[in-house]
C-alpha cells in the first residue's frame, strides 16, 4: 500500500498556516507500515485540485485528501471531488443529525448553509465526523482509495483514528516498517559520519541510515522494512553495535528529550540542581523547568546579566573578573561553587560568554561560552565556540551543558 | 513568476519533522508578490527528485528545493541534479573558504567529506551560505529558474533572504503586494473578531483581513494588492482605524517582538529591570535576554523554585508563603519587592503559578498563574488562569508578563 497526501488551501501556500497535518498522517500511517510517498499542498483551485488527485492516483493506491470542506463559499473540495468522480451531492441523514446536535448543544440554530454540510459525494462511504459539522468521505475508484476529510487538525485526527486507519488496516497488504533514532549531541554531522563510515557502509540492503542534524544536536535515523521478526532482531542487533561505537555522544533515543533524560537522572540519584547563567540568560533554566516533575529536583536559577550581581549574589570575587574577565574559566567555576551554596544542592551548571552581536574582542569572539559543571564528583569548565547566532549560541551552550552534566551524572 | 517549493527528505514524510520551511518560504515570497502554486514533498530518492523536477518546471517558472545537501551519504540532491541537468559536480575556491573559515572558528580540521561540501553544479551560479556548509545553488534552464538550498532552516532562511529574494525581485514581474500585521496580546480571536466585526464588513474588496492566533497572542493581518501608492495610502487609514479601535491590545506591528518593544520602553526611560520566576521557570527571563543588547538594562533573574529560595534569596516572609500559599498575591509581590532589591533595579517581574500537571487544588487549579509588575509608577499583581498544558501556561504566562510591563512604561 502507498499513500499520497494533498492538503488544500491558499493558507498553506501563502504561509499563513504551517501544515502540521501531514506530518501527523504520516507518522501515524508509518506506524501501521503504510508508507507515504509524496506530500502535495494546492490552491482551493478546481482546476488544480482535480489535476492533483489524477497525478497522486497514478503514483499512489491511497490519496488522503485534507481541507476545503467547510460552510464558505472558498470552500469547494466537495463539489470538484462530485466532478472528478463524475457524480453528485446527496444529502445524507445521518451526517445531518451530527450537525443538528453540535448546534443544539452550542444554542444555534442550523442554517441552509450548514444544512449543506450534509451533503456528501453519491458514490462515498461515509465518515461519520462526531467532533465536527463536515463528514470525512471515503470513495473506491479504478482500484485507488481517496479519502476526503476536514483540514482542522482536531477533526482531522479524530477521523483519522477512529475511521480511516482501521479501514486501511482492515484491507492488510500494509507493509512492516521499523524506525529507531538515536540522539546524539556534542558531535558534528561530518565528523559522526566518518567515525561510523564502516556501519554505514555494511549496512544490509533493507536498512537505510539518516542523519537530522538541528542545532547542537545530531539524529540518527535507522528505518527498515520486511518481515517483523527479522526486522526486529536485526535492528536490535545494529543499534547495539552503533550505540556501542559513539556511545559518548548519545544522550537517548526516538522521543527522548535530553533536559527529560538528565531530570531522571537526577531523581534516580537524589541529586538537587541549581544554575546560574550569564550568557545563556534563562535558557537552561526554562529547558529544565518545562519538563513536568522538575520541582522535584531542581532548586532555582540565578541569571547574573551584570558584573555586580555575578559578585554580590554569587560571590565571584570581584579581582577575578576584573582581572580575567566575565568571560573566564576562573569566573564561571566560582559561579558555579556560589550557586550551589546560595541553593544548597549538589549540582549546578554554570555558563558565561559571548552571546552578541556586540561585545566580542579577538581573544573572546562572539560565540565564545565557558561551562562549568558540578556534581559529587567533582566540577570543571569548559570553553565552546559557537558561531555567531545570538539566539543559536544559547541554545546550542545550552544542549551542550546538560549534555555535559548527564555524562558526568551516568 | 509563478512559483513551487519541492522540499526532499524521507524525515518530512514519515511525520519526523514538520515542514516549517515551506510556509516561511510561502510567506516570504508572497511580501514580494509572487504566489507559490504548489508545494512538494518527496523522499530522498533520485528517481522521485527528478520526477518532482520535470512536473514542477511545467507548471512553474521557479522552482525552489530545499533539502538533501548535507554531506552524509543520505544526501543525493546535489547529485541528482547534475544527473537533471546532465552537467558535473565542481570545487568552488570561495564555497570551501567559507567552510574551512567556519571549521576555523570552531577549531576544528576540514575533513575530505567537508571538502565536498565545497562541490557545486557546473552550471549553476553557486550563492555563497555564510552561515553552513552547504552552498545554495542558482540555475537557469530552458526558461526555468532552480534554486537549490540546505534544508536547515537557519541556513535555508539565511539564503532566501540574502541571495535569492533579491536576485527573484531584480528580474521584476512581480506584482505590488502590501502587508500589515498587528500585533494583539490579551485578547482572544473570537473577542477580537466581534469588536472589529464593523470594519471588517467595510473593508475594500481589494483588502483581506486574516486572523492568526498564537499562543497568548493574535496577529491580524490586512493584505492588499493593486495600484502601489493607492494601496499603501488606504492600508495606512485603515491601520490606523483599526489601531484606534483595538488600542489596548496592540503591542506592535509587523516583525516587533514583545521582548524587544519592552526592551526598547526600558532603554529609553533608562530604567533596569529584574525578574523573579517560579513558575515560568526562567522563560522571561530567556525572552528578555534573547535580544540583542539586553545587558544594557537586564540585571537579571532569580528562578526560585523551592520555598526556602522564596524566602533565603528573595525575603519572602516564610510565613506568607505558610499561610497564603506560594501561588498567591501576597508571595508574588513579596518576590517583585524582592529581587527589585536584590538586583538593585528600578523595574521588576516576579510570577509564581501552577504550570501542572501535578500541583493544582479545587481553590488554585492548574493554569493558575500570579504575575506581580513594578515600575517607578507603581507594584500590583494579577491573576491569570491559562488552562491546562504545562508549556503553554509558561509561554503565555510570560507573554502576558511582558505585556503588562509594557502598558506600564508606556
């Protein structure tokens, strides 16, 4: 089975909205190893809508079709799908109840215009839609499967579930698909790419290797397809070998967040954390916190933007910074030795450096970040250079100190 | 000059990524009034990529890839196009010098598979990416233009806005297209919808009125096309109709962020400022600091996430927060006094709430959020409640902060 999606609508193509919707459909067809072949995103143009499913059906069995199905006049998937298809509009009762019931239960009364909602394609099984006034449609045509449903995320994915998967599932042919991802930070692309050149070139024909890289963090993408148990076994058996061959930079797998990881870390030591960041501003501090459960042990931030604070809150000693500067290792490890005091844990994270666009000099350039790292075992700082994106330099020292805490933490 | 996106990358297909690139490109292109007819995703496959080509260079005149040319074996773009062109792969001096500079600044070597990176499309006009490795590419083919990028979005956006907008404007065609956005906080869509239901009923056909809800945030925004000087004389009456009518609520226009209008009130009344965060955790603290210049009036913060860091470093009464609870005016406004003191400033933000999922009672359910604001005007807190998701309460709490900050200094 190979699946295309279409999502229409001008707010996709101006940019007005981000189509989360197929991202969505594909993991969740992904998961019943239905593979998605291509995305399409068009105009509410007729034209352009019936040119697009005849180009999606000769490539594909299955052509998921999102948007376009509401009460507006710029709505008009409906009646181009009752061309394509060479077939009417019928009104449909029990589709009709549904939209009855949501505007009873909401105190309105139902228009002409929402009566039309009702109206679905002669030759479609319909896809009775509880969440919303637009039925999904589901039409068997020359041997491909087209489905049309709402472009709102929420409706969409009730119909989605409760409907079109099963369906799809029900007709089998659906092939095995496996992915797992392993999370890497503190390494390069290129650089992860040599270190595992002989893996990836004996890699057995079913099995493909991608590389996600997004700022301080790389990716690993391992997808395989065929039969589940040898698949299965198979894939174990390479995750092994890799996670064995760059262990160090790995800080988890598939959803895995590292703020997450380094929190459960922490909990099963009974560790408390406390920061104090300069450079990073708060970005450390939020990363840790939105994780759910954090309170638990992590105790508090103390930003220090200016040289006062750094001495009167943290106790840095005043000569240290003026004499090696905000920017030092001596500053960010006796930054760090004062946050844990002021919260009594025992770990902290510290971070000063040069977020910019100003203050950089030729010794200290923009993207210059120290570290500083404490826990039972001991503490240390590190120096980073990390281009010059303001924004990027924060996030990117901010992966890179957790990172650093969860290896000193394992 | 009709337009289409192709973006390549099996990450897009199976939902591992959602493509934001392509609305960010859709938008970009539409403020210069070219309309993007159609979007594609495909997979990493050369057969599919040339595929994609050929149709979309039927049905455009320019066609934008982003994706595949990073330099790991899973990237065939580069590739595949010269097989598309049927032209060769050639090392660009000044491409390589960018990627030796930036592996320079990181100090790190060049490998050999660093040095491909540097290979260009014999036929191309190769636009130099200050910001990665991976050049973008320009290609002009039997009337179609091909514009080949990294699918990063730093970098993709870095190109787009350098090189390839302007070279697509240079060649003229274009159409006059006008843009205003207006920025709301604090007000919800439908609320916002029902006061300006008048305006939006007199509107001149010629003008579009979209409403783009954000958390914590609407953006509205008027598009208008046509006659250039007609155009911008009546966008102007009517963003200042609709500023009037909506006043309170408008923290800026366009590409304003919130942060950077509050940090601009600050800098020109010479006040500094502090934050003390519970709740959000260091969130506003991160907003204010990610602009550029900041250090001149951001102290900054101390995340109190314990009660004793309430009391020992903001002086929080232990019997306040005893009897009152930490969710409460009372500890709120204690905190704002509090760091005011602490980081010797003349303006402060203190929050304290309940982001869930775990903490929330009968009497101060989850989403409960006290903000407390002061300025030389003055101290007051407020409550919010911001229902139930644990990063949305700290993303719009924070919003919410900053926006009440704002109406003070203004």
């Amino acid at each position: 089975m190979k699946a295309e999606i279409i999502t229409i609508g001008d707010e996709i193509l101006i940019g007005q909205i981000v189509d989360t919707n197929s991202a969505w459909i594909g993991q969740q067809l992904n998961d019943v190893g239905i593979f998605v072949h291509q995305i399409t995103s068009i105009s509410d143009n007729k034209e352009h809508i019936k040119k697009a499913l005849k180009e999606a059906s000769a490539r594909a069995n299955v052509v998921l079709i999102t948007g376009g199905l509401g009460p507006t006049k710029d709505d008009i998937t409906k009646h181009t799908l009752a061309e394509y298809f060479n077939t009417s509009l019928v009104f449909n009762a029990e589709a009709f109840a549904i939209v009855e019931q949501l505007f009873k239960s909401r105190g309105r009364e139902v228009s002409e215009i929402n009566r039309q909602q009702a109206e679905v394609l002669a030759n479609c099984k319909v896809l009775i839609n509880q969440v919303g006034t637009a039925s999904g449609m589901w039409v068997e045509d020359n041997g491909v499967i087209y489905v049309s449903m709402p472009g709102v995320p929420y409706e969409m994915k009730h119909l989605m579930t409760n409907k079109v998967i099963p369906k799809l599932v029900a007709l089998g042919g659906s092939q095995f698909i496996l992915h797992k991802t392993i999370l890497t930070q503190g390494v390069g692309e290129s650089y992860l790419a040599e270190m595992i050149a002989d893996f990836e070139d004996e890699l057995p024909p079913n099995f493909k290797l991608a590389y996600l890289p997004s700022p301080g963090s790389v990716r690993l993408r391992l997808t395989a397809s065929g039969d589940e148990i040898s698949v299965t076994n198979k894939m174990n058996e390479l995750v092994a070998t890799l996670s064995n061959q760059i262990q160090s930079y790995i800080y988890g797998y598939d959803d895995d967040k590292l703020e997450q990881v380094v929190g459960n870390l922490l909990n099963k030591k009974g560790y408390k954390i406390a920061t104090a960041e300069s450079c990073t501003g708060g970005y450390i501090a939020h990363m840790l916190t939105s994780v759910a459960g954090s309170s638990s042990y992590y105790m508090g931030s103390t930003v220090t933007y200016s040289y006062a604070s750094k001495s009167d809150l943290l106790g840095v000693p005043a000569d240290v910074i003026l004499k090696q500067g905000a920017v030092s290792e001596e500053v960010v490890l006796a930054m760090v030795e004062g946050v844990k005091k002021l919260y009594k844990t025992e770990c902290a994270i510290a971070t000063s450096g040069v977020a910019g666009p100003g203050g950089g000099t030729p010794e200290k350039p923009v993207g210059t970040v120290w570290v500083a790292i404490s826990t039972p075992k001991g503490t240390f700082a590190k120096k980073l250079s990390l281009g010059e994106n303001r924004l990027r330099i924060i996030q990117v020292a901010g992966l890179n100190a957790l990172n650093m805490l969860r290896r000193e933490l394992i």
